[in-house]
C-alpha cells in the first residue's frame, strides 16, 4: 500500500512541508492485525477464564506484541528532504544527499554515501520484494502494449473513429493507454524505488550541509517485545 504524494518528474522542486510518501504493504498490515486479535484472544481466554494457563496467555501477549511491533507499526516516509525508515526496533533518518543508491533484488536496501571512514546498507522492513507482484506487474506491462498496438493498428486502417472521439474528448493526442502512468503498473518495491530516486533527484540539499545519517534504537517497541518474550519464558518455567 502506497500512501503517494509523487516526487515531480522534471527539474522543479519539492516543497520541505510537502506530505511524504508512506510505503507499507497491505499484507504485512493484514498479518499483523491477525496476530493481535488472535493474541488478544489466547490472552484473555486463557488469562481470565475460570482455569488459568500462563504460558497461553504469555504465548496470547508475545503474539499481540509481535503483530504491532512487526507487521502494523513498520513504515518508510519518502520526505521531500531526507527518507525516515520505521523497522521494528530502528528508526533511521537519512538526508538524501547522503543516500548512496536505492535498490530491490531480494529486499528494498538502501546504501549510504560513506561517513565516518564507511558506507552503511539499511533494509526497510516495510517493503518487501515479492516476485509474485513483479510478475504480475509484467504481464499488466504486456497487456498495456498489446493494447496500445490494437489501437495503433486500428488507426493506421482508417477504423479510427471510436478511438479519435475518446481522444478529441480527453483533449489529448495519444491514446488513453498511453497516457497511463507506467508507475501504477509496477511492483511496490520497484515504485518505491523509482519515486524514492526522483525525490533524491530533485533534493537541493548539498552534501556538506546535510543531516547525518542518524539511527535510534525504539525502546517503546523493543522493551514491550523483550518483556513479553521473558514472561512467556518464565511462564514455561513455571514461575507463575
């Protein structure tokens, strides 16, 4: 899921207080509430029934924990000045002058310039790379053109009627499959990609006068995760 407020194409610039673009996937937000209802579930069920059972209740909070920490609260914010990576126990902020190159074989990796004597690779959690949506990407890709030579073919044959009054009707010269933004038709990670490049592109920011690269460990999604994978250990102890 794509939350777009595209960087522009040609040369002008984005404004500083422009919404950034926010990149999570439907299926990890999906996963995630799973693991919290049924979390919920074993820990009420198995916490507040007439018979109690600790270690399934504890199994009930780590699951809970588990569905925000890692499926609901990871996120990346394209910002028209710097990208804001949201893993499950890192925040990273990086001014995209210091963003060496953008990249999604197996996952979405982002490379920084060198500081400090070395170069630093950051995988955003958020968006994974899934061959199956590249491949369906490309066979929507296909189609288009297939499309796009019909109406081609059509024209060239004097059976242009049809398709030259939907174009005088939308005020432009080339067909409507034309038109399209070839963006809409790729994988997640390869529109986070191109439009993550555009926003580094049109950044007026010089190197020397960019933030650095800044990493924050998130103690209010580690210490709740560390907490309910210690209680579950104890409760498979016996401790309680």
């Amino acid at each position: 899921m794509r939350l777009k407020s595209p960087a522009p194409t040609d040369d002008t610039t984005v404004s500083p207080v422009e919404k950034p673009t926010s990149y999570r996937t439907v299926g990890s937000l999906g996963t995630g509430a799973v693991l919290v209802a049924f979390g919920a579930l074993f820990l009420f069920a198995f916490g507040l029934g007439s018979e109690k059972h600790p270690v399934g209740s504890m199994v009930g909070l780590v699951m809970l924990v588990s569905g925000v920490v890692g499926g609901i609260y990871p996120a990346a914010f394209s910002h028209a000045d710097h990208l804001t990576i949201r893993n499950p126990f890192r925040r990273i902020d990086i001014s995209w002058p210091r963003v060496e190159s953008v990249s999604a074989k197996l996952s979405l990796v982002v490379e920084t310039v060198a500081e400090e004597g070395k170069a630093r690779k950051f995988t955003i959690w958020s968006v994974p790379v899934s061959m199956h949506e590249r491949r369906k990407s490309d066979r929507s890709v296909a189609k288009q053109a297939r499309v796009a030579r019909a109406e081609s073919a059509r024209q060239a044959a004097g059976a242009g009627d049809i398709a030259g009054s939907a174009i005088g009707a939308a005020g432009y010269g080339r067909p409507k499959s034309l038109r399209e933004d070839p963006l809409e038709h790729m994988a997640l990670a390869d529109q986070a990609v191109v439009e993550m490049r555009d926003r580094q592109r049109v950044c007026t920011t010089s190197v020397e006068n960019a933030a650095p690269t800044a990493v924050t460990w998130t103690w209010y999604t580690l210490a709740p995760f560390v907490v309910s994978v210690a209680l579950l250990v104890a409760a498979i102890a016996g401790a309680f």
